[in-house]
C-alpha cells in the first residue's frame, strides 16, 4: 500500500487504502485522477465493478429505475425489479438453490447465512478455515483469519467458531494438490474428534477460491471431499462467492469446478456493479425452516440496485462474459507465468479463470514469503498506469481481477506494464 498523505482530513483514517491518490471519475476499464490522468483499472473496487466503470447497460437501468421506485419496499410488500433479480439469480444455479434473500454487504450475508445455518439444524458449531475472510462484522470478523489485524481487540469473538486448515498447495504443501486436500481433511477429522463432535456442527464456510488470504484455490477434489463429509454429518457447506462468484474463475460459480452444489451460497461484489447487494441463496425448504422474522433487513434488496443486478446478469450471459473469463483468463496466466519464468522473486502463479494470484518469495527454495515487493510493485504498476493490488496475509500476493469484459488488448498491455515494472525494481531496491 502507497505511504499515507492527509488527502482528505476529515476521513476516518482507519480504512485501508491502496493507493494515496485521488480519483474523479470511471469509464469503461479506465479510472481517471483528479490530473485527467487514466489508469487501467484491474482492481475493480476489489472484484466489484466487474463491468467496468458506468456501463451503459447497468447505468441505464439505474436511471430508469431511480425515477420508478427507489424504496426501500421490502417491508410493505413485493416490487418486479427485486422479484425478477430473485428469479434470475436463482436460475444461474441447480434447482435446490431456489431461494435468494437480498441483503446490503457480503459480511452481512455471511452473518446471516451463520445465522440460518444455527437456527436450522440447531446446532452451534461452525467451522471455517485458516485465511479465510469473509467479512467486518462481528460474525463475519469471528470466521475471517487472512490477518490478525481483523481480529486483534475484539475477543471475544463468536462463540463455537472452529478454525480448519485450508488445503493451501502452494504454501503449505510443497505445491501438491493430492496432499493438500488429505493433510485439509485429515486437519478436519482431527478437529472433530478433538474439538467439537461432527454433530454439534452447524455448517462449514469455505471460499472456494480465498481471495484476502492469497487468491488461493481449494483443490475442487477437497470441495467434494467436504461435500461428502458435511452429507455424512448433516452438516450445511456454506460456498463464500462473494469474491470468486459471477463468472470470475471461468464458470459462474467457482464451486462448480469441483462438480458439487452447496446448501448455502453468499454472493455481493459483482451482484450490481458497484451498487450495494448481496444475497444467501438456499433452498426454499431451507429458508422456510429458518421462519419467518428469523432475519430481515431495512435496505437489503432495494430496486436500484437490484435493476443493476439484472442488468449484470443479462450482460454476462449476452456478452458471453463467462467464456470470456476463460479466455482472457488464458493469456493473462500466460503472460504472468512466462514474467515468472524470467524472475525467480514469483514463486507461485495460480488460480482459475481470471483469479489469478501471483506470489512472490524471497527464495523459490525456501518458499518464504516476500511481504514487501508486492505492495511496492503496485504502487509502481501505479505510477506506470496500471491498477493491481496485492493480497495475502503478508501482502506476498499480487491479485488479477481484470474487469470480466476485458479485452485481449488490454491483458497484454496490463502484462507488458507489470513486467516492465518489475523488472525495473531491483533485487535490494524492495
Ligand atoms: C470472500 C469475501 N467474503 C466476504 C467479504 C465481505 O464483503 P463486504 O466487504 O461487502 O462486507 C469479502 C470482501 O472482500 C470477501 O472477499
């Protein structure tokens, strides 16, 4: 992250921020300062204007939605835009997952999906898993490890909370998917016969692709591992896919990689191209045993925003979004990989479609992490135009989210700056 510089005096300071710089406006996959000068933004508000900035499409619908009904209207009853994002977000999934209930962020549905997961079976437990982030809000907080800095002076957290091993190839084993996913579910048998009996288990949370802890892939043979494991124990498999979701790995969901279907998933990010949404998706059955009043919320699923919602949804099918994501997603790894070819400082280039995580190391033997080049190498990608920010729980990630509707143009011009820039930094220079 840039250096701090007082910018805006009267902003809370406690936000992080990437980039000290000031921005005027969008349009299209470019973000212009305050200096008239564009940027090529592949960070997208982190995944969330996933069309890019003012797309005609998502802001004409908002214009015509805003001069309709703003709402809120979820308390009086029901209104077309909401019911008709409902029906056609449910439509992107297998028929169990039926039922969507709109909220405002994705750690407010995390909450909420903990909530129907503990009301439904009657259980306590849930189980997430190390470098997980799922959100700031007090239950999304206590299931989000990707830093302790999200947690540190706020214990006690959540009650029954059970932190399991992700199943992190890379990282912790030796780059081997087949370990990865044993050692992963070994952790969880132990955690289960150690801490907290199967059947005191609520649900368990994973992001199928970790996006804060380090843009990292669980195994899809690890997703059906623990799909078979939560049917043995009636357990709920909550899918995080509020970062991965929306075509972002090449499939519209990541968790169809692994072939599986959850009984919960959480989407926002993508949902409206910038308009605050987010949505728990389940099954009817499940939603009306989690009753009626059970949850609620004042401005969960407001018109506009759910207008925008459609018109993403229409996008990414008519443009062929999704197949796009692979495609562009293909030479964007390629491109990466052949600069990891040439600078042994990238240890790692991972991750599906247009998820892409670059980890760099102070040593491709060792594996040890460099939380330090990251963060300098996109304040330089800045500087050179280009916007990527980094992730992991030391920065040691630079993470690729291009806009879905990228072109092959601009992949090559994104790949061109990030190599140039940094074959520019020196070895002691980060
Ligand atoms: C996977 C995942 N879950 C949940 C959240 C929380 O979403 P929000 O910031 O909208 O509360 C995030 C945000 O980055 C996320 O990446």
């Amino acid at each position: 992250m840039e250096a701090a510089a007082p910018i805006a005096p009267h902003l809370t300071p406690v936000l992080g921020r990437y980039f000290q710089r000031d921005w005027s406006h969008g349009q299209g996959h470019r973000l212009y300062d305050t200096a008239g000068r564009a940027y090529l933004d592949f960070a997208n508000g982190i995944a969330v204007t996933a069309l890019g900035h003012v797309h005609p499409r998502v802001t004409a619908a908002i214009h015509a939605q805003v001069d309709k009904l703003i709402g809120p209207i979820n308390a009086v009853g029901f209104t077309e835009p909401i019911t008709r994002l409902a029906d056609e977000i449910a439509a992107t999934f297998a028929d169990t997952l039926d039922s969507v209930m709109f909220l405002n962020s994705g750690s407010e549905a995390i909450d909420g999906a903990l909530k129907l997961a503990r009301r439904v079976t009657g259980r306590p437990g849930i189980v997430a898993f190390r470098g997980g982030f799922h959100g700031r809000t007090w239950g999304a907080m206590s299931v989000t490890s990707s830093a302790i800095n999200y947690r540190t002076g706020y214990e006690p957290l959540l009650p029954g909370v059970h932190l399991s091993t992700f199943p992190a190839a890379y990282r912790d084993f030796g780059g081997d998917d087949d370990a990865a996913v044993a050692g992963a579910m070994a952790d969880l048998r132990t955690l289960t016969s150690t801490d907290i009996p199967a059947s005191s288990v609520a649900c368990v949370l994973i992001e199928p692709v970790q996006g804060e802890g380090g843009f990292t892939p669980a195994p899809p043979a690890f997703l059906r591992e623990l799909r078979a494991f939560c049917d043995e124990y009636g357990i709920l498999l909550i899918a995080d896919e509020v970062q991965s979701g929306y075509g972002r790995t090449g499939r519209m969901w990541a968790f169809e990689h692994a072939g599986i279907v959850p009984d919960v998933v959480v989407l926002a990010k993508a949902i409206a191209n910038g308009l605050p949404l987010s949505a728990i998706v389940s099954s009817r059955e499940l939603q009306e045993r989690w009753g009626r009043g059970a949850h609620g919320s004042t401005y969960g699923g407001n018109p506009v925003a759910c207008a925008a919602g459609s018109a993403v949804l229409a996008t990414i099918r008519e443009d062929s979004l999704v197949e796009n994501a692979v495609a562009r997603g293909a030479e964007l790894r390629s491109g990466l990989e052949r600069i990891a070819a040439e600078d042994d400082r990238i240890g790692n280039v991972r991750g599906p479609g247009m998820m892409i995580g670059v980890e760099f190391v102070k040593d491709r033997a060792t594996r040890e992490p460099d939380g330090t080049l990251p963060d300098r190498l996109s304040a330089a990608c800045a500087d050179a135009g280009l916007l990527v920010l980094t992730c992991g729980s030391k920065h040691e990630v630079v993470r690729w989210i291009p806009p879905l509707d990228v072109t092959a143009a601009e992949i090559s011009e994104a790949v061109e700056i990030f190599g140039e820039t940094l074959a520019g930094i020196p070895r002691d220079e980060a």
